[in-house]
C-alpha cells in the first residue's frame, strides 16, 4: 500500500481499505474505467479546503477506531464509516480525497497542515 502522509501514523494509511466492500470470491473483475483519470491539478482544485478539514479531522478519528483492541474488524469498519460520515465525508468521498493526496504533494500538504492544526487544537490527554 502507498503511504498517505509519511508524518501521520500508519494506521492513518489503511483507512481507506476500511470502505473496501465484500465482493463474493465467485464476481467477475471490475470492468475498467472508460475515462482516465482527472489530472493531477484537477483533482486538488476539486477538494475544497473544508472537505481537507473533514478529511483530517476523520483521518484522526479513524487512527483511534485502528488502535482499539477491543473492536473486531466488522466493528472497527462500522465504526469508520461512522466516524467518516460524522466528519461530514460520504466514505466514497473519504477514498477520492486520500487517494488525490496521494497523487498530489500539494493535496498532502494541505492535509498534513490541517491534521497538524487539529491535532495542535485538540485538549491534551491527563
């Protein structure tokens, strides 16, 4: 798997494999595609900074729901979806922002910021 952003956690990386849905071992492949992807650029300029905060603010959300133990696979999906959608991102919309950040720096750096100003936001554990 590629890495999102090289200063967040990792668990931060697998998010997007949370929303993978369960296709039966028996289905066909996907068909491909009949347009190319949007460049690079387009898909920043389609972000708009209060999904970047969405996505943050759910990526964080998402590296608790990771590290919980005590929740199986089934309840941690649950739980992301949950989290993704509580952010205010349909989870499709989760996956198309991570998967632009990767394709652009400048996307993962608008990201990276914003995650780092929630972070700098949020109350310090006692």
């Amino acid at each position: 798997m590629k890495t999102l952003l090289v200063s967040i956690p990792a668990t931060l990386l697998l998010a997007g494999a949370a929303f993978a849905q369960d296709v039966p071992a028996d289905a066909p492949p996907p068909a491909e595609p009949a347009v190319e992807a949007a460049p690079e650029a387009a898909a920043t300029a389609e972000v708009t900074p209060a999904e970047v905060d969405a996505f943050a603010s759910a990526a964080l959300k998402l590296e608790t729901i990771a590290g919980q133990a005590e929740l199986d696979d089934t309840q941690k999906q649950t739980a992301m979806v949950a989290a993704v959608e509580e952010a205010g991102l349909a989870p499709e919309r989760f996956n198309e922002i991570g998967q632009a950040a990767q394709a652009d720096p400048a996307l993962q750096e608008q990201v990276q910021l914003a995650v780092n100003r929630q972070l700098e936001a949020a109350p310090s554990p006692q």
